[in-house]
C-alpha cells in the first residue's frame, strides 16, 4: 500500500470507472500510475522500479482509445494490457 503522499498528489486521470469498476489515479510529476476499484477498494501501484513494473517515467496522461486499449504516456508511450496486467 502507498503512502498517503501518493493520495495528497493523486487525481483520477480518466474520470469515471471502467465497467469491471477499476479507475486509474496518478500523482502529479511522477514515476507512478494506480488502478483503484471503486468496488473492492483494492489499489494497485505501478512505477518504473517496484514489482508492478511501469515501463515508463514522468507518467503525464492515461487515456482509453476506441478499442477499450489503455494507453499511458509520459517519457514513452505504453498499452496496458488487461490480460497480463
């Protein structure tokens, strides 16, 4: 579980939750993104060094395409893959 500093920075970058009620939180200027289920109230951390690996820095914007594909930007472009995870 994060710290609180990660909740003081956070701010829901997409806005409503998905249908399977995850929503992704990102801190501001940070090496981090989390997936919070508004549901369950699990909350999973991803950055560039721990164990939910983040293959990217400085995370700036998370969007969903037409597709339902989760792209994360920042220094680098990446999918998130629902199916790995």
């Amino acid at each position: 579980m994060p710290n609180n500093d990660f909740f003081k920075k956070a701010y829901i970058q997409l806005g409503d939750a998905d249908a399977n009620g995850w929503a992704w939180l990102l801190p501001n200027h940070s090496s981090q993104a989390a997936r919070f289920n508004v549901r369950t109230k699990e909350l999973i951390v991803y950055t560039n060094n721990g164990k939910q690996l983040l293959p990217i820095a400085d995370v700036k914007h998370i969007t969903r395409d037409a597709y339902g594909n989760t792209w994360i930007g920042g220094k680098g472009l990446c999918r998130y893959n629902e199916k790995t995870k």
